[in-house]
C-alpha cells in the first residue's frame, strides 16, 4: 500500500490484437475508493502506461482500463499488502476503522468514520488500537505494546494505571473509566521508539446518575 507500480493499457480488437489508436484512456480501481486515479492519457499507437498508487490494504480489487465507446479493460485481481509499522490508531466506541481513508498524518479524520457515542461518567467502556502502515492499513505483525492515557481526565480508571498492554495481531482492547463529566479524549502510544501516538475523536461523557 502507497508504493506506485505501473499498469499498462492496451487497446485491442475483439481478439485481444493491438489496434493502433490514440484514443484517450483513463484508469480507476474498482474497490480502492480512496486511491487518486492518475491523469488520463492518450494511448500512443495504442498503448498507454500509468502510474497506479493504491493505498487499501487487502482490498481484493482490479485496475479498469477505459476509452470512449469500447468495452472497459479489467485486471486480474491485485493484492495489496500493508506496508510497515508506523503508527496508531485508536477507536472509540462509534468509530469504525477505515483503512486507507485520508489524511495520512496523526490527527483524528484519517483513518475511522463515524463518531464515538457519549459515555456516561464512572461507566466503563472500551477503546481498541490497532498498529497501522502510513496508510491506516491494519498490520498485522505490529510489535511493542501500548499504553493508553487520558489528558482530559485525571480521574480515569482503568488502563490508566495499568501494564501497556501487548499489540496481539496489531491490535489491543482497552476498558476505560472515566470520570469526569465534558468532552474528553484518550491518547494511544506504543512502547516502541519511532512509532506515532494517537488521540481518538472527542468522546462526551455526561454526568452520572
């Protein structure tokens, strides 16, 4: 994932035999919904390369080749695999992992749709990291273990005065207490040098009962 590699278009009659054309050709992906399509080209004696830069992990989709009124090429299907361990990315309640999604960078947009639901103050809920590529791409053999933190919230029980604890297929499931009423956060970050912390979206935790 996030490393281009070419592709190349052919245009071809019926029995797949080279057509000496320059119609323009454009390329897109069939199920990378956050990859940039490179610029379309006019294929030169009916041939055409591109730069394809795909950034979903595992995605089971094909490269489509297209030019005006003729049958749309498909690939075989390409395998992308997540690239290294580089950062973290935690969730709360409400969130989902969105593999691929931009930005890249460490805020709390990329990566996760949906919004964390309110928690109610001295109620436990859970907070799941996961190691991830530069990409938000779940990696697997993620290493190190994680410690997770609230800045917002003094008060918090739970992990917050636990072990870190070990990334087990890149990924490790927190119970989290807080107890302070407002909009707080929760901070991941791994015990290993290099690799980026995270702070999930804004969690509201209403007052108890």
């Amino acid at each position: 994932a996030g490393t281009t590699f070419t592709v190349t278009a052919r245009g071809v009659d019926a029995f797949y035999n080279l057509v000496s054309t320059n119609a323009a050709a454009t390329v897109s992906y069939s199920s990378d919904t956050f990859a940039a399509a490179p610029a379309g080209a006019a294929l030169v004696n009916g041939v055409q390369t591109f730069g394809v830069n795909l950034v979903r992990a595992n995605a089971g989709g094909a490269v489509l080749a297209s030019a005006p009124s003729v049958q749309t090429g498909t690939s075989s299907l390409v395998a992308v695999n997540p690239s290294g361990f580089v950062k973290l990315v935690v969730l709360a309640p409400g969130e989902v992992r969105e593999p691929g999604k931009p930005p890249y960078n460490t805020g709390t947009v990329g990566g996760r749709s949906g919004a964390p639901v309110a928690q109610t103050a001295g109620a436990a809920f859970t907070a799941s990291a996961y190691g991830v590529d530069a990409q938000w791409n779940l990696v697997p053999t993620a290493g190190g273990a994680v410690t997770l933190t609230s800045p917002d919230d003094l008060n918090a029980q739970g992990p917050f005065s636990a072990s870190p604890q070990p990334l087990t297929g890149g990924t490790t499931v927190f119970g989290v207490t807080l107890l302070t009423s407002g909009i707080r956060t929760v901070v991941s970050t791994s015990t290993l040098g290099g690799i980026s912390s995270s702070t999930s979206s804004a969690i509201a935790v209403n007052t108890g009962a």
